[in-house]
C-alpha cells in the first residue's frame, strides 16, 4: 500500500456521491496556479512550492494548538486573520521550529521576497515550512527559490506543487470536486502533505484548498472549520501534533456569481463539496502514514454522548496495542474493548458490541458465536477494514481513520534525523 | 536489558539510601509465605500463586480506571474496601475480562475453594487474573491449583511466586527494604508483574507488597495512595491501562509492636520505605518494558504548575515519536519540545531548555552550542539515560520513567493472541 497515486476510482479516497474531478488538485479552480522548484534544500528533487491567484482573493486557515508554534505559524497566523491572502510559498526539509527571534526573521524576509517577486503585497503571501525542528533555513537557496518560483506558475503544476510539499510522505496527495450553485459551476481542490507526526486536534499537516467561488474571509473560517471536523480531526497516525500544521483555504471568485454565504443558495453545496475534499485528502494521509500497512476505520455508534463517541473512536485509533495488533493480522478485540474502558466514555461490558467489518466478535459478555470461523482471518487479511463498536449507550456515533504500528513505522522513526 | 534478574547491586533499581533487603520479596516480612504451581494454563511453567499470611492481616487495594474492569477486579473491589484480606491467589494465562456473569461466577468460585483450602473466610482471599481478554477460564485446573497450593506455602518461595506471576515479563520483579520504629524492626517487601499495556492511571498491573507492621486498614490506603502516586503511577510503557490492574498492599503486624498510624512514630518510616520498594518495583517494570532496549528518565522541572511538570513528563514519555528516536539513539529533542508543546503545559520557546544526561542540547531558542560533541553520541548509546526538560516557567517538577519503542516491541504485540 501506499505506493502509487491513488486510483480516481478507488471509493476508499473517494467515496461515492461527490462530482470528482479526476486528477483534480489545487489548480483545478480558476485561476489559480501553482509552480514546484528544486532549491537544494533535499537533494535530487522538487522542495519548493508556490500556490497562486491570479487574482485576489480571501482566506482562512486553522493552525497548530501545539504551545511551541513554528515561526511559519506564528507569521500566517495574523496574516490569515487579515482575510486576504492570494498565495503560499513553501518548503520542505526544514521546520523553521524553535529557532528564537533568527528563525522568525528568516520567515518575514521569505514571505517579503516571495510576494515581491510574484508581485503581490507581503500580508498576502502565507509561508509554510515542513522538516526537521530546531535546525535554521538555509536562507540564500530558499530565497532564490522564493524568486524563481512565480516565473514558473502553471495551471498545470498542480500534481508537481503537491509532489514538490511531500515529506516522508510516499504519494503526492490531491483532490477536487466540483459543485453548483445559482446556475454555475464552481470548483474546490487541494493538496496536502504528511504522513508522520499525525493527531489533528485543529488543522494538521500543511494543507491548501482552493475555490473559485467568492467567499467572505468570516464565511470561509467557517466553512473551513466545518470541513476540519469531519476530516483532519477524524484521522490519527501516532497520536503527535506537529509545530507547523497548517490547514489554509482561499476563495478567489474567479468563476462569478454573488459570494456564497451560510444560509444563502449555494452554501450547503459548497461546504459539502469542501468535505469531501478535505476527507478524501485525510484518507489519503492514513494511508500513507509511516509504515501504514492497513487503512482501519474505528467506528464507534450507541454512545451516550457525541463526545464519549469520538473519546472511544479516539481511544482505540492511538492505542499502540491495538494498531500492532492490526499491523500482525491479530482481531484482538480485547485491546479494542480495553481502550474503551480507558477512554471515558460510559460503557458497559455487558452492553457493549465489537465487529471487525462484518463479523461481529463480542457480544454483550460473551465472544460471538461467529468469532471463530475463516470469514474473520478473510478480513484481518484486508488493506482496509472497520473496527466497529455498539456501546448500547445511546444514539450518538463518530468514526476515526488511522492505521497499523509496523516495524517500519519504528525503522522510519528511529532515524528521521540521522 | 531485561535478560537477567535484577542485580541488588543496581542504583537504577535499587536507589541509594534505602535499607535494601538483598534478594527480597513478598515474603520478607515476618508471618508471610508463597507458593507457586504448574496447574497446566501455561505449558512447561508456573502460572498460579498463592501468598498467605499466618494471621489475621489488613489490607488496601488500587484497581484500575478502566471502565470495563476485569472479573477478579469487580470481585476485590469490595473485599479491599472491607480491609481484612490476608491472601491473594493469583493466574495468569487468561484474566477473565470481558466474560460476563459467567465468568465472575467462576472468581467467585475461585475464591471459595482458594479459601477453603488455604482455611480461611472467603472475604479474606483477594482473585488475581492476568492474561488474554474474553476468554473463560479453564476452571477445572484453575481449582485443582487452588486445592493444591496451600501445602506448597513456604517462606522462601517469594521468587518463584514472583516467576509464576509473569505473563510476558522476562524477568520476575522483587523488592524489599527494612524500617525501624519504636526501637523494632519491620520488613516491606513485594512482586509485581508486567511489561505491556503499562501506562497506570491509578494501579496498575498486579502488584502485591506485604510487611509485618501493623497499620489499621484505612491508614494501610492512604500510605499505598502516597506510594503509588510516586511510583507506578509516573511509569509508562505504551500508554495503555489494563481491565485488570491491581496494587495490593497487606500488614500482618507480625513483628510486633503497635500500629503504625500517620503523625505517629514510624509512620514516614514506613511510608517512605514502602515507596521505595513500589519504586523499585515500577522501575523494574519500565526495565522489563515489551520490547524495550533502554531505560528514559523525563524529568521536568521549572513548570509553572504541578500539574503541568505530570503532563508535559508524560506527553513526552508517551510519544511513540520520541520513544521510537531512543530505540534509534538519535538525540531528537524537536520530538521532546513538540510533545511539550502538545501537553498543554504552559511552555514557551525562548524560556526551555533540554539536555540528554549531561549534554544541553536546545537552550532558549537555539540549537545549544555543545550539543554536536561527542558526548551526546555517548549518551545516546547507554542502556539508561535522562532527558530533562527545564520550562523556566515556575518552580514545579516531577519525572517519569519510559522505555523505547522498538521492532520488538511491534513484534511481540503483533501476534500476542495468536
């Protein structure tokens, strides 16, 4: 798994009932377009990326709550508040985190070079940085990235800005869908990348999205945190937030019409198609997530609260016994229910309900009776399937993506910066 | 690490300025013996224990949080709460959880023929399970083991009790230590079992400490609270809390004397030598962690709130990021600073600084200047180590105890029920 592009029709990246676009990414709305560079910041490859309206537009972002912000986030953070921005520069191979007052400077002179050479205003242009912590911006190759990059803006480097942000990521990762409202189409896309360091509490990873709809900088925040709920907030790789995530969305009007607004004709459509983008880009971070060898839905329905569901979702999505036990093929349903009982949430042995996919392996005290036969090794043998638990609480439900603890997941993590 | 019993020569496990008893275990203290048995759940070993005091005993217990507590659990609970158990049975293999009205039948039964033929009440024998979730257990051998221990007690049995009672603990975990008061001298001791799901939220694992003082039965509580909250409650393995965990604590007053109460002569005697064995016993845990290679004290100090010193201690000793860089032995401190930040611990870049041992590696906003000598290649490569944290923001402090997340640590863990 996660080794090639994922399929336009695979319904696990995305799922049924969403007008995708095929191949679609963060320049499939109009007028926006995105441009990828090879800086020498990691060797042999793109790590410099550019996204771009060509026209203005508004934004709104969701950043880290980690305490220790890098100094790319404390920069967009007030920038983002403006509503204006048009345009991201980023890199790749260093974090730009916990560098003082030095690192910070480096951040200010990236994004005053950057919107001077693309030609927009410096509170237009958000900087995002990904990589190691601790280590300074080799500054005299970013700048120059920083100049080259808007020479080389295209519609067509979506694919190559989404592959250029990659990390340890294996896959680019890209979605699109298109919506309608008031007799128009409008297009929403991104791009996304991460695939460590993944437990969203607000925004995780460094995300882009895209629209051509206008949409008020208000309007957008809460558009954008709808989606973020749903989506970033829902996925777990190894339960760690990261200095430097960043989930922006930017709106340009570019494909006409009166701006879309909540309660308006058009907003509900927006928001839907902004969902599912956002999701489709969160599945595709678990299933490149370091190591992953399975994609696992943890399902939990019959909770007593909406805040129990996503504890006990939560709960068994982080427990690193219960992701080894997927990554051996091992349905150990009593890892699942022992992070229930640690999450909580109210529950009850004797209430209490556990399938994996199909086959149902606790029932209300006792191991189902159906627990034993092959149809539960069939499953264990999937790439993806579904940890799915009926506390019999009540009526509130909540579903978590994440995937196995591997021994390659230990490999990739046991000399990151080495 | 964790082939070999624990020498009594070892500072990490048996701390300095302790009056250490060499080689001694639950049954150091006067009137208390052990038995273990081969009743057939585990092939070629033992897998039952019995300990037993000659006389009437008090006693106090922690269970664990879980909200789905094992059947033993359900059953000590209110038996602890009484305050005269004077003997634990004990069998790993299988730790009846999940199992329903049928399986708390079979403690129940467990602990009547365990008490009939040990001679003694019902309420005065603690049922101790370990093992898988959700199986029932074979209660045929289960009683034979009951019927057959009490002939086998003897005082120098404490370490095979301690051997019977591991699950997959390579080495078994005994402590013991002497305190003097009112011119008398008394004896704590204990066993403990545990490797995996380690993460204590109150007890956790089986742990089992006697002595020969005497202590009325809610004096007996608060001291085993003041032990636990400094020892098994400040380890950690991967964040897990099991349905099972147990902390049993038991004063037979065999020695002598009256009883030991707070504010009375000997009373921090006691407790503070009691800590020192739940220490020990903890460490020994930590040491003996699945997997694990190296020992990690995070220390926190400098923390604005004592709360914040526990929470930001943990975050960084759970994070499988951090924990998988130990294994690797690279100096990541940027996982040190990120997990601080995500603790919600009051925190701020330019105020923290890090060592590993000896070697500053991050102070107040940069990289510190002596962290690319060799020395920290040195630390990284040693069996235990610290890593300190100091936030600058108070005067709190606390630590807790880790290991690293290895490859072995996903193997044992992929296949454990199968």
């Amino acid at each position: 798994m996660a080794q090639s592009v994922p399929s336009p029709d695979d319904p696990l990246i995305f799922p049924p009932g969403t007008d995708w676009i095929a191949g679609g990414g963060a320049t499939s709305a109009l007028g926006w377009r995105a441009a990828a560079y090879a800086a020498g910041l990691k060797a042999g490859r793109d790590d410099m990326a550019l996204l771009f309206s060509d026209v203005p537009a508004t934004c709104a972002a969701l950043f880290t709550s980690n305490r220790v912000p890098a100094a790319p986030v404390q920069y967009d953070r007030p920038l983002a508040e403006k509503g204006r921005c048009r345009a991201a520069v980023v890199n790749v191979g260093c974090a730009n985190a916990c560098t003082g007052p030095a690192g910070y400077a480096d951040t200010v002179e990236t994004g005053r070079v950057a919107a001077e050479a693309a030609g927009v205003a410096p509170d237009e242009m958000l900087v995002c940085s990904t990589g190691t912590i601790g280590r300074r911006l080799a500054m005299d190759r970013l700048l120059a990235g920083a100049r080259a990059l808007p020479a080389l803006l295209s519609r067509d480097a979506g694919a190559a800005a989404a592959r250029a942000i990659m990390t340890t990521d294996t896959v680019p990762k890209q979605a699109a869908a298109r919506f309608r409202a008031g007799g128009r189409e409008y297009a929403v896309g991104g791009m996304c990348k991460g695939s460590g360091m993944i437990c969203p509490n607000l925004a995780t990873t460094l995300i882009f999205v895209t629209t051509d709809a206008a949409v008020a900088a208000p309007d957008l925040k809460t558009a954008l945190r709808e989606a973020a709920s749903r989506s970033f907030n829902r996925i777990t790789v190894d339960g760690d937030q990261s200095t430097n995530d960043t989930f922006a969305l930017f709106a340009n009007g570019a494909a006409g019409g009166p701006p879309l607004a909540p309660g308006a004709e058009g907003w509900d459509a927006f928001v839907q198609a902004l969902s599912a983008v956002a999701l489709s880009l969160a599945r595709q971070i678990v299933r490149d997530g370091e190591g992953a060898s399975k994609f696992v839905t943890v399902a939990v329905e019959g909770a007593a609260s909406a805040a129990d569901a996503l504890a006990a979702c939560r709960e068994i999505a982080n427990s690193p016994l219960f992701k080894a036990a997927c990554y051996g093929g091992d349905p150990n349903w009593g890892r699942v229910i022992s992070a229930v009982g640690n999450s909580g949430a109210a529950c009850e042995e004797l209430k209490t309900r556990i399938w994996f996919d199909d086959v149902c392996v606790y029932d209300r005290g006792k191991i189902a009776s159906d627990a034993d036969n092959g149809r539960l090794a069939g499953v264990m043998r999937r790439r993806a399937f579904e940890v799915r638990v009926d506390l019999g609480m009540g009526a509130f439900s909540d579903a978590v993506y994440t995937s196995d603890l591997s021994r390659e997941y230990v490999d990739i993590n046991a000399d990151y910066t080495t």
